[in-house]
C-alpha cells in the first residue's frame, strides 16, 4: 500500500510517498507474527494488575476478580516472597489473580515481582509449554514512578553496558532512553539475584532445557523489553522480543535497526506514544504554530461550528492561507515565530551533536481502513460497529507525525490493542488460544530477515 509521510524542510511541511507490505494470510512469516502477537498480547495486558481489570471493566471488574479468587483457593494468604516466587503482591494475591485471568494456570508462573519504584517496575516470568517459550512480562506505565522513568528522555551511551552485558557489535557508540536503560538494568540485576531465568533454561538440570526466551511488554514495558532483550542476547542467542505500542523514543536510529532481527513492534492506529520522540514533537509544535500563522480571519470566527452544508476542506480555504508563503510579511505572529525556529535550531547546534531515538525492530502497523458506523438494524440502532484494521509493516519514519485525533490516547491502552490484535488474527483465520502454526517454530532471525528482503523488494 501507498503511505504519505511527513517531512520538514525549512519551515516547509511537506509529504512524501513510501510503498509498505500489506501482511498477508498467504505468508508464513506474516501469519506468525500476528499469531504470536495475538497469544501473548494477553499476558502484556495481566502484568498491569488488578487496577487495569478495573479500567478496563468499571462496573464487573470487582466481581471478575472476585469470582477469579474463589476459583484459585491455592494462591490465599500470599505474602510477600511466600507464594512460590511471587514478590510485592498483597495478602489477597489480587495482582496474580488479574495474571491468571489472561488464561494461563498458577504453575505456569515461575516468578511475579510487583516491586515498583523510579528505577523498578513489575514483571514475571511464565513457561508457555505449547510455544516452547520463556516468557518475561513487564508491566508498562501505571504509577507515578513510572512517568518519572517515561519523563527520563535524555539520550545515554550504552557503550558502557554493551562491555558488561556483551552486545558490543551493535551497541557500542549507540544511545538509549534514560529511564528505560535504568529500568533494564535493574531487572537484569533482579533475574540474576534470584536466578529463575537460569534455573529454568540453562545447565545441566535446566527445566525447560530447549525452550526459547521471550521478552515483552506494553508501552513503557514494551521499551524496557527491547532493551532487556539486547542486553540478554550474549547469553540467550534466540531470544525474542514482543513491543506493543512501543514509546516513540527507545533506540538510536542504527540500534532501532538492527534490532529488527529480534523485535517485533505492535503500533495500533494512531497512538500517540510510538510517535512520541523528538521529531514527531517538534513537528507537532511546528505544525500549530504553522496553522496559527497561516489564519486570515478573526480568530471567533475559526471557533464557531461549520454549517450544516460547509465542506472542511473549502471551510480550511476560508479561513487559512494556504501555505506559509502565503502568510503576508507584516504579520507580527509569523516573524515572531519565524525568529523562534531560529532560536531553537541555535540551541541544538550548541547543545552538541542531534541524537534522535526511535521506536525499537520491525513496526507492525494495525491501520484503520473504515470509520465507525452505525448498524442498519434496528436492534442495535445505538451499537457502534468496531473499526476495521489491516496489518503493514512500517519504518520509524512513518510514525514521526503525531495525529491529533479522538482516538490518539485510546489507540494505545493495551486491552484495545488487544481487540483489535485479535480482529486482525480472526481475519487470517487465526482462532484463539493462539497454537503456533507450521512457521511459528521457525519464526525467529532467520524469518524476520526474510521478510525485512521480502519487504524491501516491494519497496524497490
């Protein structure tokens, strides 16, 4: 499919064509991987706990939980560190509950830390027998500790964590989010004091000898992932990783790269946080500011409602100039804004060198190809259709426009991706739970690398 993608040039906007595969139900490697998103986009949305089967259920949610605590007697009475691996949840075992009501059973989970803090957020770790995985599970953005890490943008050199964890081929002279790294690094110390993850896969008495590592996570979990997974290569060669709706703003451009070879990232429609890194955010200020410039009528006017019978696009003529060239020269508003542009590039140039992060691997995009529309029949005269969504790979230069739209925030809560994952998986005739496929076995490196050729032969 043909995509349009925002470029600056100057204090010009413009857009630019670009040709992305369409996911196919016909392709191996591409049924495999909206099945694998499918089967463990659960486990993703269970690490948030008790609080989001509340979000996500405001009225039922109490009683989901407590029917989901009366079924599993065996987990009451769980204090910290006393309940088989499982640390920071509270008496009544509420976090593990929400865990179990994503479908997995108790002995499939080897170790929870609920933990959090600025530098610590919870995780776990499950066995998926029927994929052969092993699974680490981090929480995304819920607390308020967690927005300080998300807050914690600057850019770091990870060439001193590329010596210790030993990933120097593809991390040395590359940069990484701040908060993100700390979170990393904290959950590698903590999988190393307890030694679950080595207990379960490596040695002579490993249990799930021959099983595959897997990390993953959603939104802020979701970037910690990719950097968890990097730093875990060296010593788990296969690992894998799953990004749902990944922050904007994990990697620098050639690490985001070569990550491709082991992440896969899930970006739903037009959620705001995977276009959430420098460019995408001077792009939206330049763009207001742009559009504020550009009004030739008294600003009420651009307030009040359209007509009935007004178009947007000859409204938009109306009202607006129709590019900053347009702008007459005596306008105060654009000077000034013209001067601010300059001031900004200024600092950037005396701040040292630009360091943009993108999100993390290869960019699954879900895409909205119908709006919502209203049933015909007259038993759900007031029932929204869902949308309609179909999967493309995407570049990080695709997501650099943040979209102002309704469904901006909506678009990333984890129990719509979610829905929407499995809408897309139902359309490849996918069922769950999700059982791997012929291809799923294979599907690591070796397919991801050929589908990014697969890719790049339709683009050329």
């Amino acid at each position: 499919c043909i995509i349009f993608r925002l470029e600056r040039i100057g204090l010009e906007v413009c857009y630019t064509a670009a040709l992305r595969k369409v996911l196919s139900s016909k392709n191996d490697a591409d049924i495999s991987a909206i099945n694998e998103g499918a089967r463990f986009c659960r486990l993703a949305l269970g690490i948030y706990g008790w609080m989001m089967e509340l979000i996500e259920r405001p009225v039922t949610g109490c009683f989901v939980l407590g029917c989901s605590w009366c079924r599993h007697p065996s987990i009451h009475g769980c204090n910290s560190g006393k309940n088989g691996g499982i640390v920071g949840d509270n008496f009544l075992g509420c976090q593990k509950i929400a865990l179990l009501n994503q479908g997995i059973e108790p002995n499939q989970i080897k170790y929870a830390s609920f933990t959090q803090g600025v530098v610590k957020t919870p995780y776990c770790i499950t066995v998926d027998e029927e994929w052969k995985y092993v699974v680490i599970t981090i929480r995304g953005t819920l607390s308020l500790d967690d927005a300080v890490a998300d807050l914690t943008i600057r850019p770091v050199l990870l060439d001193m964590w590329a010596e210790r964890y030993g990933f120097q081929e593809e991390g040395t002279g590359e940069f990484c989010h701040k908060g993100m790294l700390d979170i990393a690094v904290w959950i590698c110390e903590d999988l190393q004091s307890h030694g679950t993850l080595d207990q379960l896969l490596t040695g002579d008495n490993a249990e799930f000898s021959g099983y595959r590592l897997l990390v993953e996570g959603h939104s802020l979990g979701a970037g910690v992932a990719a950097v968890v997974a990097t730093m875990l290569r060296s010593k788990y060669p296969s690992v894998r990783c799953l990004a749902f709706s990944p922050p904007g703003c994990v990697f620098s451009r050639h690490l985001s790269e070569s990550s491709k070879h082991y992440v896969t990232s899930y970006v739903l429609g037009d959620d705001v946080v995977p276009r959430l890194g420098l460019t995408g955010v001077e792009n939206l200020r330049h763009e207001v500011l742009s559009i504020f410039a550009r009004i030739k009528v008294p600003k009420h006017i651009v307030l009040r409602p359209l007509s009935r019978h007004e178009d947007v696009i000859e409204a938009n003529k109306r009202m607006l100039h129709g590019s900053s060239a347009d702008i007459p020269p005596e306008s105060t508003f654009w000077k000034a804004v013209q001067e601010f542009e300059e001031v900004q590039k200024i600092k950037k140039t005396e701040g040292g060198p630009d360091i943009g992060l993108f999100p993390p691997g290869n960019i699954i995009h879900l895409f909205r190809t119908t709006e919502d529309r209203r049933c015909l029949d007259l038993s759900c005269a007031f029932k929204k259709r869902p949308d309609n969504y179909v999967a493309r790979y995407a570049e990080v230069d695709d997501l650099q426009e943040i979209i102002v739209s309704a469904n901006a925030l909506a678009d990333h809560q984890p129990f719509t991706v979610l829905a929407e994952l499995e809408r897309v998986a139902e359309s490849f005739g996918l069922m769950a739970p999700y059982s791997p496929t012929t291809s799923s076995s294979s599907t690591g490196i070796d397919s991801r690398e050929s589908r990014g050729k697969d890719r790049k032969t339709s683009e050329a």
